[in-house]
C-alpha cells in the first residue's frame, strides 16, 4: 500500500497533496474518515427525514458516504472536491448511480446559485483546511478566513428557512463553534462515542425573521 501520510501536517490543506495521495492510490480504493454511513445513519435519518432533499457533499474525497447514502435512497446528491484525480475516479466508480454528480469546486468558492441545497455535508473537509501550522488555540488568520468563506458559501447556498449543514469532525467545540455561530441560525452539537469522541454540527439555517412557525 502507498505512504500517504503527508511528510508535514499542514500539506493536508494543499490541493498537491490531496492530487497526489489520490494518483498513488488504487483507482478502486476507498477510505473513509472518522466514520461510515452506517456508522451515523442512525444519527442522520431523522435530521434528514426527506430523501428527495437536495444534498451538497463538500470535499468527498473517496469516502463511500455519498454512495451508501444514495443506496438509501437520498439520491439527490452533488459531490464536490478540489482534486480532479478524485473526481473522475469517483464518477467512474459510481457511473450506475446516475442521479448523482461529481464536481471538481473548491469549497471556498461554490458556483452554485443561491438557495439550491436543502443540506449541505462536510465529513473532515473544514478539518483538512485547518491543519496550517500555527497555534490551534490561536489559528493563523489563513485558517479563520478558509473556514468563513466555507462557511459563508454554505449558507449562501442553503435554502432560506429550514436547511441544514451537518459538519463531522473529531474537532472539540471549543476550536469549532467559532466558525458555526452566524445570525438567523441555530447549532446543535451530538457527540459520538465512548472513549474518543466525534461531533456532528447541526447548523440550522432559518429565515431572516426567525424561526418558521411549527
Ligand atoms: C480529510 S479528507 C475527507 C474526505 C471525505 N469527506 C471523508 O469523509 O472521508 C478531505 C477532502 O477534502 C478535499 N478538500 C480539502 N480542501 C478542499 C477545498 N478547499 N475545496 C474542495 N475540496 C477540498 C480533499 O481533496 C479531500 O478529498
């Protein structure tokens, strides 16, 4: 199997590092981080309860969530990553699963018009662009903008009124809320597992005149 451990930590948030650790790989390898859908299915059907939503993957690497969550029947789902090795792999692999779409796009810079998605999911994406080195209590300020203009991006492309961002990660409250606290929405935090821990952030996006009525 290839060495793709990165000789330095901050090369995870390079695009050359992600190209390359792909081309090194075999073309049908798959890896998934922190967890697998059927890890968190349990976790995610019911803050997901419509399967036609309209789902937007960021940085999907070559993880099989989207492919597990399509073969559960949310379809709907358009994959991103900045990687053109990934991306054509993963079409590849996934070509009898024609609903779904994969995009080469920075996370940072979304071409999506306003308003498109119901949901947007981040599994370690935001984690890869805050490897910079640095202080993680006080993070370069290279770091803070990546992850506001992910951000930023989200939630100009979540639907007005009742959409979700879902971010899993192994990062703590303490270093994430900072990025996930905006006006007109709500966050809740779920942390999975019993001896290390991971969070799932519920980032609801509500109207400009506050929540919807129920
Ligand atoms: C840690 S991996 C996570 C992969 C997958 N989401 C998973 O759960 O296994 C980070 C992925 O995000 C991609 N990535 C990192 N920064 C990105 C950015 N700014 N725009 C688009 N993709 C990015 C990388 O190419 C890589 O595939």
């Amino acid at each position: 199997m290839a060495n793709t451990v990165p000789a330095r930590n901050e090369e995870y948030s390079t695009q050359e590092y992600w190209d390359q650790r792909y081309a090194q790989e075999a073309e049908e390898a798959t890896f998934d981080w922190f967890k697998k859908y059927e890890d968190v299915a349990h976790l995610l059907r019911p803050i997901l309860p419509v399967k036609t939503a309209r789902i937007l993957m960021l940085g999907c690497g070559n993880s099989t969530l989207s492919e597990d969550m399509y073969d559960d029947g949310y379809t709907n789902i358009v994959n991103i990553d900045y990687s053109p090795v990934v991306i054509e792999r993963m079409r590849a692999r996934n070509y009898h699963r024609p609903e779904m779409q994969w995009l080469v796009m920075d996370i940072r810079d979304l071409t999506f018009e306003d308003d498109s998605f119901d949901v947007v999911i981040d599994k370690g994406t935001m984690d890869a662009m805050m490897t910079a080195k640095g202080d993680v209590w006080d993070p370069p300020q290279q770091v803070i903008d990546d992850c506001a203009k992910e951000v930023d991006e989200v939630l100009r492309v979540l639907r007005v009124g009742d959409s979700t961002f879902l971010y899993l990660t192994f990062g703590q409250p303490h270093f994430r809320r900072r990025y996930l606290t905006r006006p007109n929405t709500t966050l809740e935090i779920q942390q999975i597992g019993d001896a290390f821990h991971y969070y799932l952030y519920i980032l609801r996006n509500w109207t400009e005149y506050g929540f919807p009525p129920v």
